[in-house]
C-alpha cells in the first residue's frame, strides 16, 4: 500500500492528473476539496472565518465568497497567515481521516492531491511525490484565462506559493505538462504501469 503525493503550482494541471487517476479508478484525496467542506455553511471553520475576516466575505445565501476572500488574503501575506492559522488544522484533520478511511478499505495506491504538500508537510504522509511542473508563462496564461485575473493578480497568486523549480527538486517524479492533456496522461500511465 502506497500513499503518492500530487503536487504543483497553481494552474500547473494537478486536476489533469488527478482527474485522469480517478478515471482510472484509483482513489484521489483532494485538498482543495477538503478545503471547500471545511468551510460549508453551518461549519465551525466557516464560523470561525467570518469572525477573523466579517460577514463581508459571506454571500447572500450565507456561504464563503472565495473570491472576496482571496482578494483580501492574496493582497496580504499577514492576513494569507490568519486565514492558514484557522483552516490548515481543520484540513489536516480531515485529510488524515479519509487517508485512514482508504488504508482500511485496503486500498493499494492511494494519490493525495495538495497544492500546499511540501508547504503544509503532507509529504511526511506520502511515500513518493509526484510534481506536475509546467513553463512560468504557460502557468500564467492558463491562471489568468481560468481565473479571469489581471497578469498582476495572477503574478500575487504564483508568488503566495513555493517556486515550482523548489518542488520539483523535493519530489520523486515529475510530470511535465507543458504539452496535451493526452501527453501528460501517457507520462502517468507510464508510472502507473511501472508501479503495478
């Protein structure tokens, strides 16, 4: 049984691989999914946001307004800080849950797909890491187009993170998604059947 890191930079195509293994039936524990029913409405994470930051970043229908949030945290390293005091352990907690849920259910290759893995230090929960590495100028057209963000915006968003060239040196395997999806899901299927 193998715990496998994803790792990246924003908008580096961490979703292109994790949606191509789970396609392929294996089990992916998403981050940024945890992250979002950390802070479903009625949650303690939730509440304690709102406490930290004001009904201003709720919407209408009482749920987190991700993007009034961001704009608050990625303008401000101080208040991105607050913002990780809070929700970090809240995601820790969880992701280490529906880890443990899959070892049980017996599981052998089980991916977790983090953003923030060497930043948070969920590689201490990984056997291998996996990083998905892609040019600077193709991260931050892919950002701006997706996110629609100014280059300004998307630039604050890129730098809040670890350089891609620091977590590409810290992993085991790198999949270079500069090319086509299809591409990039030959390199993982090559690994995968490597490993099997």
């Amino acid at each position: 049984m193998m715990i496998i890191g994803i790792t990246g930079g924003i908008a580096s195509g961490k979703s292109t691989v994790s949606n191509y293994l789970i396609r392929c039936g294996y089990s992916v524990v998403d981050a940024d999914q945890v992250a979002r029913q950390v802070v479903a409405p009625g949650t303690s994470g939730l509440k304690k946001i709102v406490q930290t930051f004001g009904p201003k970043i709720l919407t209408g229908d009482g749920r987190l307004n991700r993007q009034k949030l961001g704009q608050i945290v990625f303008d401000s390293p101080n208040q991105l800080q607050r913002l990780n005091e809070i929700l970090q352990p809240l995601i820790r907690q969880e992701i280490i849950r529906q880890l443990t849920a899959l070892q049980r259910a017996d599981h052998q290759l089980i991916f977790l797909d983090a953003p923030l893995l060497f930043e948070q230090h969920y590689d201490a929960l990984c056997d291998l890491v996996m990083v998905v590495v892609v040019s600077p100028a193709i991260q931050l057209e892919r950002l701006m187009k997706r996110n629609q963000l100014t280059v300004e915006q998307a630039e604050s968003r890129i730098k809040s993170q670890m350089p891609l060239v620091a977590k590409e040196a810290l992993s085991d395997l790198v999949i270079d998604n500069n090319s086509t999806i299809a591409r990039t899901e030959r390199q993982v299927q090559q690994w995968l059947d490597n490993v099997q």
